[in-house]
C-alpha cells in the first residue's frame, strides 16, 4: 500500500520591528538561506532611496494609484508610517500560499494587525527588539540615510512601537545578528511542522497503520 503524501499550505513569517532594529537584516539573511520562500514586496507612495529597485524592494506608485488599489481591495494590509503609505498586495501572496511556499513580511505592528484579523491561521508574527535604546539610535545614525530630524522622529515612535509586542507570537533581543538569525530559523521550522498546517497527515497516518496491518 502506497503512503499518501504530506503537503503543506505555505505560512506568512511577519518580522516587525522600531526602524533601525534589524528586522531588514534579519529578513535579508533568512532569504538567503530559505531558498525556497517569497518575499512580499510591498507598494508605498514614498520616493526610491538609492540602490532601491523597482519591483524588487518595493512597488513605487503615486497616492491616486494606492487610493486605488486600496478601493479595490488589492491588499492584505495597508497603513500609514511617517508620512508615507504602505501595503501588501494581496494576489502574489495568496498564490503563493495555496502553492505551499512561504511568505516573509517586513512590516510595521499596524499591518500585523490587519493580516490577523484577515488570516490569523497563516501568521506566524516575531517582534524583534533592540539591546537598548542606545543601539537603536546609533544604528540609525549609522545608515545614513535619514537626516536627524528624522532619526529624532523615528526614535520618538519607537517607543509607541515596541508596546506592541505583546501582539506578537514571538519576541526576539537583536543583541548579535548571527544569534538572531538562528532564532528565527527555529521559529520557522517548528512552526512548518504544526500539525494543523499539514494536509494530508491523517491519511498518512491511516496508511502507515493499514501498513502495520
């Protein structure tokens, strides 16, 4: 007697954190190892920094276009940061999940929320923290990007950001970029084997006892 296969429905991995912690980095090296996972790209009404590409870091569109979209319901989740509007496109994810592929989000606790409350049973939602605040703010000042103004912002958001961890399935300390990594490579792999998230495990199961018999 043949063993029925196991497949699986894909999860989304959402990675949140204040700007500057590191969930970028975290979500890039995560990527690099997970061949087999989709990044979701999200659509924002701000400007391109440098070295970002169309398509591949985000999807750049006008606030008509995003209006849009949102009226259409084209996304999953959508929200505002800063002065600036972001979402996830709804289509490519769902494809992707049906597919049986991962899905990784690198987005804010406003967005977390909305994925919950429309797919609590996909989300997998880590929270990553900071050593300090002192860490934080040089991290942020070390990028470069951002003029200090808009450091000064970011660090006074912060705080109203990482209340939020509660909400979240996971917490992760970013002391050391490696450790980090590794935590959350072991979140992604207990959470692949959860029972529920297995279609076709009760048939499996039937078939290794019919085996048996």
């Amino acid at each position: 007697m043949s063993q029925q296969p196991i497949k699986r429905r894909g999860l989304m991995l959402v990675l949140s954190s204040p700007s500057g912690a590191g969930k970028t980095t975290i979500s890039r090296r995560i990527l690099e190892s997970e061949p087999g996972m989709a990044l979701s790209i999200s659509a924002t009404t701000r400007q391109p920094r440098p070295g970002e590409v169309e398509g591949k870091d985000y999807f750049f569109v006008t606030p008509e276009r995003f209006d849009q979209m949102v009226a259409e319901g084209a996304f999953l989740e959508h929200a505002r940061v800063f002065d600036h509007r972001y979402g996830t496109p709804r289509a490519p994810v769902e494809e992707a999940l049906a597919a049986g592929r991962d899905v990784l989000f690198d987005i804010d606790w406003q967005g977390t929320q909305q994925i919950r409350e429309a797919a609590r049973e996909d989300l997998v939602a880590v929270f990553i923290l900071p050593p300090s605040t002192g860490a934080l703010e040089a991290r942020l000042k070390s990028r470069a990007q951002d003029s200090d103004e808009v450091v000064a912002r970011r660090m006074a958001k912060a705080a109203d950001e990482m209340s939020h961890w509660q909400e979240y399935d996971y917490v992760v300390v970013n002391r050391e970029v490696e450790e980090s990594v590794a935590q959350v490579a072991s979140i992604l792999a207990a959470e692949r084997l959860r029972r529920d998230r297995q279609s076709g495990l009760r048939a499996f199961v039937e078939s290794l006892r019919g085996e048996e018999g």
